[in-house]
C-alpha cells in the first residue's frame, strides 16, 4: 500500500488537496499520493458562523474521498515520522513511504491539555469553542441563553493559530446577537489576549476599534489562559509584562461564557524531524516555499515556517506558486523566476449579523486589496462573500485545483 511515489504529500486537508488537484491539472501523468488518515474533509472557516447560530453544521463536512484527486493514491494511515535526510516518511502502523519529492501540508496541531482543566470542562457549564466540529454548536447555545448580569469572556492563546481572527469574530457575533436582544451594556463582553493590540495592520484596527466602542466590549491585553476550573465556573489567567512577556501575576474570573481559542503549534511529528525549525514548523523559504535544506521538500499552509496568518486565503496564493516551483526543480532542478509568495493573507472579520470587513495583507502587513471596494469597512456585501461565495469557492474551486 505505502511503497515509493514520486511526490508525496502529507496532509489532505485544504492545502494537501489543493496542491495535489493543482498537480494533476498539470500533468496527469504524475504519481502523486497523499497520506490522510480522515475520513471527512472540513470548512472550517463557517464554523464561526455555526457558533453563532447562522450557518449549518452538517454542510461544512464532506466525504473525504469525494475530494481525492483522481489517479491520487490516498494512503490513509497517520504519520509517526519524517526522515528528509533518507526520503523517507513512516505511518503509525510501522510502514515506511519513500518519495522523490515531499509535500508537507500538515496543518496545526490544537493543544487542548496545554490549558488545565480544559479538556476536561469544554462543551458543559458555558465553556465552548468554535474549533471543533462537535463543539461549535454548543458555543450558539451557550451564546442565546445569556442574560443580564452574566460574563462572557473570549480568549486568545500565546500561540500561532489558524485563523488569527477567529478570537474576535465569535466576540462581535455574540456582542451584536446581545444588542439585538436588548442586553447591550447588561452582559459584560471581553477579550482576553496575550498581545498588545487589536489588529496588527493599523488599518483594519482602527476600523475595528470602532467596532469594539459601537459594542462596548472590553478587551484585556496581556492575559493568557492557563487554565479552567469547570465545576467552579473560574478562568485562570497569567498577566504578561508588556515587554518580556514574563509573567507577572494572575487573575481569577467567573464566567457564564466562555469561548476558547485554544494553544496550537506544529505537529508533533514535524517538531521532532530533521524538516523543523527552532519552533517546530517545517522550514522553508518563505518566498519559494522550498525547504532550506531539503531541496526535495517543500511545505505550505499551517504547518510551514511561514511568518504569514495561518489562514486558508494564504493556502490558495501559496499553492500555485508551490506547485510551479516544485515542477519546475523536478524537471530543471531550479526554481522558477518569477513564482514568488509575498505573504498575502485574508482575514474576513465577522463583525455583527449581516456584516464583515475583509482584513488582506502581505508579510510586512501592508494591505494587499484583492477586490475593487474598500473593505477596511463592514459590509453586507463581504458577509455574502463570508457566508455563502467563498463555501462555494472552496468545495468547488480551490480543492478542485481551479481556485
């Protein structure tokens, strides 16, 4: 079943699929396989939207084997490790795959244990989150039986994560469903983040500060997680030094809500190969995406050493220039002239029911504007693209190779 393939790709969830659609359309002739150990492919962009009650849950899962490129050899096993310096990837049942040439497309890691007491409390007592399937709608239930006098409280980890603007799009969701309902300024709203500010792009954050006065909603810098006391209803959190990150003290807080975005990192079987950066992430160029060692090696979306958002926005500029450069060293052993990625990334920032504002950036968090409108500002325009154009666009453009 495992064997030897030409080009190996490990992940199939949006950037292994892409790429290996991508492949295809070039040459149907290559020999592609794709280790995926799940039997259903997510959306998981929409999951904000099933946590705040608008958005189906059962439409944002699809068969895996309904998106496995044709003539793609799906090896549905997990990895237990990589050795680039032999070629070679072993599965979790002892088997070894070697390759000519590797993709890793493995995603990111969610670390639930790295906060005490979360596993252990999500999903009772008002303790959700939008980052599992099962999970994101107890976060619609949790958010329409609040009522006045109650916390609600919204976190961010001190961690890279996908979807950097998952944190504050459910906060808004929830801080416009209360203002709909007459419980504005009745039910305490607030962020709980590690970092020093709203948004990075001064642009968008200054769109958004506008937003957090419009809601009233708090948003409390340097504060990281650590942990949940579910049968008490308290959130622990470490207080940050603004300049070393050390931490300073704690804070104790009762909640009726709280929505948590959970410490993610890089596989732990990425951290542990000979592909890894200092922080665990596969080290490529970020430009040409080409590892720096392993010229055989590439890697794109969550898991590659990218400093750009983790968003799949990003895994759909990454892949066509990954896929040119990885054809173009197959068949010149060199690179591509002109097939370089600057960063870009999309963050569509729900920011109340029937608006968002599309936050687009580069590596040096310049606005990278795809579209012709002004999109620093909420429109009901953007969430018709949140909502209902960019579903179909992914299920029926990017993981067919044609988006």
């Amino acid at each position: 079943m495992a064997g030897h393939h030409n080009i190996l790709i490990i992940g199939g969830g949006t950037a292994g699929i892409t790429v290996a659609a991508q492949l295809k359309l070039k040459d149907r002739s290559l020999d592609v396989a794709i280790i995926e150990p799940s039997e259903a492919h997510y959306y998981q962009p929409a999951w904000t939207l099933v946590g705040a009650g608008t958005f189906d849950q059962e439409s944002t899962r699809k068969p895996e084997a309904d998106y496995i490129p044709k003539g793609v050899t799906w090896i549905k096993e997990r990895v237990a490790s990589i050795t680039a310096s032999d070629n070679k990837v072993r599965l979790e049942s002892g088997e070894d795959v070697t390759y000519d040439y590797l993709v890793v497309a493995a995603g990111i890691q969610i670390d639930w244990a790295k906060v005490k007491g979360l596993p252990e409390a999500l999903g009772k007592g008002g303790v959700c989150s939008n980052y599992l399937y099962e999970q994101a709608p107890y976060t619609w239930e949790v958010l329409k039986s609040l009522k006045a006098g109650d916390k609600a409280f919204f976190t961010q980890p001190n961690t890279p994560i996908k979807c950097g603007g998952a944190p504050q799009k459910i906060m808004w969701l929830t801080a416009d469903h209360l203002r709909q309902n007459g419980l504005q300024g009745k039910v305490d709203v607030e962020m709980m983040s590690p970092g020093t500010m709203l948004f990075g792009v001064e642009v968008f954050r200054n769109a958004l500060l506008k937003v957090q006065a419009r809601y009233g909603a708090k948003w409390s810098h340097h504060t990281n997680l650590v942990e949940i006391r579910g049968d008490k209803n308290e959130a622990v959190f470490d207080l940050l030094d603004p300049e070393t990150g050390a931490v300073t003290g704690q804070r104790v807080e009762r909640y009726n809500m709280i929505h948590i975005v959970p410490p993610q990192s890089a596989p732990d079987f990425i951290k542990q190969s000979d592909v890894a950066n200092a922080e665990g992430w596969v080290e490529v160029d970020k430009n040409t995406l080409q590892h720096t060692r392993f010229a055989n090696v590439f890697s794109l979306g969550d898991s590659a050493g990218t400093p750009n958002a983790k968003t799949g926005a990003a895994v759909r500029k990454q892949a066509p220039i990954m896929v040119a450069n990885l054809l173009r060293v197959m068949k010149e052993n060199k690179l591509t002239d002109d097939k370089r990625y600057h960063g870009y990334t999309s963050c569509p920032l729900t920011t109340g029911y029937g608006e968002m504002l599309l936050a687009e950036f580069d590596y040096d968090n310049n606005p990278d504007p795809s579209l012709p409108i002004d999109t620093t500002k909420p429109r009901w325009s953007m969430w018709i693209l949140k909502k209902y154009i960019l579903p179909t666009l992914y299920w029926k453009g990017m993981l067919r190779g044609r988006a």
